[in-house]
C-alpha cells in the first residue's frame, strides 16, 4: 500500500487543501476573539466612547466648543453627563438613555464617588455598575457601594467615566459620563447566532470559489503536463497552446519550441545516422571487395591491394575515432592533449597533403601567410578543424577550382581563413550549417576523405580550445570558413 503524502497529490488538490486550510484558521481566529476577547473589546470600547464625550465636555466648560457639537454627541453615543463643582454641587447635566445610574443614583453616591476620584493620583477612573434585583453594585478595586433603586425590566449594563479638570479658580470640575452597554449575555449570545451564519455561509461561498479557483489554475497545467507526457513518449507533434496566465502561456511557449527542438533534432538525428552508414559503408565495402578479390582472383593477392585495404581501414578508424572525440569533448568527459608546436608549418603539410591527393581533380589550393605561429594546443584536432574547412571548400567548389588559405595574426590569437568560390550559402541556410548532424542535401561529394561530421567538428574542437569560428558567404560568390585560436 503507497503511503499517504502530500507530495503525490495533485496541484488541483493540494490548492483545494491549502485554501481549506486557510478558511479553517481564518474562523479559528474569529472564534477565538468572539469567546475569548470579545467582552473586553466591546468594554473596551464603551470606555472609548466615554472617555472622549468627558473630553468634550471638559473642552465645552473651557468655552473651546460650542455645547451644540457636546449634544449632537450625547445624543448619538446615547451617554448622559452630570458636571459637579468644587463645592460637588451640580452645574450642567445632559440626561440620556432612561437607564441612566448617575441620575438616578442618590446625592451622597454621587459625593461619595467624586471624592474617592479627587483622592487619588489617576484623575481618570471606570466605574463599573452590575444590577442585582433593585440594587446596583459598584465593582471596583479601590472601593465598593451600593445604592438602591427601583428595578427596571432589561436594565442595561452601566458604565460611569469620571474625569475632573481645572475650573480655572484652583479648583476642579468633576465630570461624570455614564455610557450603556447591552448585557453581554445578550450581545455575545446575537454575535454568536450572527457568527454561526457567517461561519456556514463562508464555508459554502469558500468551498464553490475553492473549486472554481483550483480548476481555473490546475487545468492549463494539467493540460500541459498530459501534453508533456505525449512529448516524453516521442510524439513530438504536440500542440502546447494554453490559456491561463501570464506563467502558463509561456510554459506553454517554452515546451512547444522543445518539442520543435526535438523533432528538428530527431530528424537531424536521422540523417546523421544516414550520412554516417554511408560513410561507414564506402570503406567497408572497400575491403570486403578487394579481400574477395584476392581470395578468389589468382595473381591478384598484390601489394598495391592489400595497401588499399590498410588505407581503407585507416580511414574507417579515423571516421569512428572522430565521432568519439566529438563525443568525448562535448560530454568533457576528454580532456585536451595540449603542445607547443609550429602552428603555421602544420597547415602548410596539411595543404601539401590535400593539393597531392586532388592533383589529379585539378585542385589549386594557395597557402598566404607573413609569419610562422606556434600555438600551444591540441594538434590532431586544430588539424582536424583545418582539414574540416578545407574538406567543406573542396566540396562546394563546382568551376573555379581554386581555394585560398590566408593566416592572419591579430589580438593575440592565430586566424585561418578557408575561401572557396563554389555557389556559396543561402542565408536560411547559413544560421544551421554550425549545427550537430546538420547536413546540406544539394553537396556534391569529390574525392577526399573526411568524417561525414564536418562543421559540427569545427564548431566543437575550437570552442574546446575557447576559440570562435565563423562564416562570411554570399550565393554565387563562394564561401570563407574561419576559425581563431589563441596563440
């Protein structure tokens, strides 16, 4: 049995999941401030209310406000307001809600609180009343009284603010502020019933946007990752066009040019494999041929046959250690046979070599250059880059049987240019020609040897030696092939 995780789910539930998740901890916390923290907050706020309608009345005393705006403010937080003297004698009340304790509570309760405000350093002081059948209990820490009244169906909670200020004579103002509060039985109880509807209702809106969000974000990328999947299988006709956002249209554009990638490559693939059997197959068929001739044809067991077979040999082992190296170098799993050698007296033997091989094609090839270079580099593969260009020159040539080899020396580094002038590239041509197994159907083969691997060799061989290499070619004009090497 696999073992449950959440690394084998699917991103459409893994988003399914994580939402879920986020809604159960959002309603966690609104829970937990209804229970916990909601009596204090509401509390909290009724003193806020008192405190700044204490604060504007302080200001109206001091003529800073006019008693209209202390009005419009008694009326809307329904508060009242009694203003005792220095002498506790009252001077202005604002009655307010029916419930009101400090207008109801006796003169003496009223001395008796202002007092015990006067008396102590904190000039501002929350009182707490609580009814208990027709008496209303003061609770505080700094003293407790009590006072009788008639009872009230639905009393609220009171809360009693006091505040004393300067009456600018020495003496002090008292201010007392009394603000209801709903009994919090009642208040927790509706914002419970209010919160359960909320609760179910989130649930429901959150799970329908749940599922239209995991669809609306999963669908593309599941469509892309079945797609990908048709791609792994070696079906590279796939059509990645995807809707979605911005990162999902260009996922969608980054496989599609892989799959394009990938077939160009297959297809080049092919041809390779193609090339390289007739390749293998000329030397093969070679020495199979002339083995059965000297097995079955008297007098035909020579030397100059038995030397074809060598030469043939050679050839086919020089073709499949090329395609090793390539292997090799590009893979870095080879590393560089590095010497100091006589750059420049090596191109000449190699041109020697070529111009004795294609005397009889009538090939002219001309070697300038203005100084001997040595190089510190591998010599069989700046050979084999050499001999490469000079190949491809050869091959392209068509009327003009000539081909000019120039040295140049600049920047530090060693420049050889290898000029035909055959028909020359075609520019949509021209961008592939660097490319592995890339081969130009239209050549026509002459008679030298080479690999069948040609620029892709070049490209490799000289980047290995952290060189470049380049063309400059125009239709009907022929083609120049170089390469640059440091010295």
């Amino acid at each position: 049995m696999k073992k449950f995780s959440l690394k084998n789910l699917s991103i459409k539930y893994k988003i399914n999941l994580y939402i879920m998740a986020f809604l159960l901890v959002l309603l966690a916390v609104l829970w937990i401030l209804q229970v916990v923290f909601f009596s204090a907050m509401y509390k909290q706020a009724k003193k806020s209310e008192a405190q700044k309608v204490a604060e504007m009345t302080a200001k109206v005393i001091n003529n800073e406000l006019p008693v209209e705006k202390l009005v419009e403010e008694v009326a809307e937080k329904e508060v009242c307001i009694i203003v005792l003297d220095n002498n506790m004698e009252q001077i202005q009340s604002l009655d307010g809600p029916k419930e009101c304790v400090i207008h109801k509570m006796p003169y003496n309760e009223k001395v008796d609180i202002a007092k015990n405000i006067i008396s102590v350093e904190d000039t501002k002081r929350y009182l707490e009343y609580e009814q208990e059948d027709t008496t209303y209990r003061l609770v505080t820490k700094s003293y407790s009284s009590e006072f009788r009244l008639f009872r009230e169906d639905n009393t609220l909670q009171t809360l009693v603010f006091v505040n004393q200020v300067p009456d600018g004579k020495g003496g002090n103002y008292v201010i007392l502020v009394n603000a209801q509060a709903a009994p919090m039985d009642s208040v927790i109880k509706t914002s419970r019933t209010v919160l359960y509807y909320v609760t179910v209702i989130t649930i429901i809106l959150a799970t329908i946007l749940n599922l239209v969000i995991a669809r609306i974000i999963s669908k593309p990328i599941l469509q892309i990752n079945e797609k990908a999947k048709i791609l792994a299988s070696g079906n590279y006709n796939v059509n990645f066009e995807a809707e979605g956002y911005k990162e999902i249209k260009e996922l969608s554009e980054t496989m599609a040019h892989t799959a394009e990638e990938l077939s160009k490559l297959e297809k080049l693939r092919r041809e390779f494999i193609a090339n390289v059997s007739h390749d293998l197959r000329t030397p093969l068929t070679m020495i199979g041929g002339y083995a059965e001739v000297m097995r079955d044809i008297p007098g035909e067991n020579s030397a100059e046959n038995a030397q074809v077979i060598i030469d043939e040999t050679k050839r086919l082992n020089n073709m499949v250690n090329d395609v090793l190296n390539l292997t090799k170098i590009q893979s870095g799993a080879a590393k560089l046979n590095l010497e100091y050698y006589n750059f420049t007296q090596s191109i000449e033997s190699l041109v020697h070599n070529t111009v004795e091989m294609l005397k009889s094609d009538g090939f002219v090839i001309d070697f300038k250059y203005s100084e001997e270079i040595f190089v510190t580099a591998d010599k069989t593969l700046i050979n084999q880059c050499f001999y490469n260009l000079l190949a491809n020159a050869v091959t392209h040539s068509k009327d003009r049987k000539e081909i000019q080899v120039v040295q140049k020396s600049e920047n530090g580094m060693v420049k050889i240019e290898v000029r035909d002038f055959g028909d020359g590239i075609d520019e949509k041509i021209l961008p592939h020609i660097w490319e592995r197994y890339f081969k130009d159907k239209n050549k026509t083969f002459r008679n030298i040897k080479s690999s069948g691997l040609g620029l892709s060799i070049v490209k490799t061989f000289v980047e290995a030696h952290n060189g470049q290499c380049g063309v400059e070619s125009a239709v009907g004009k022929g083609s120049t092939f170089w390469f640059s090497i440091n010295i």
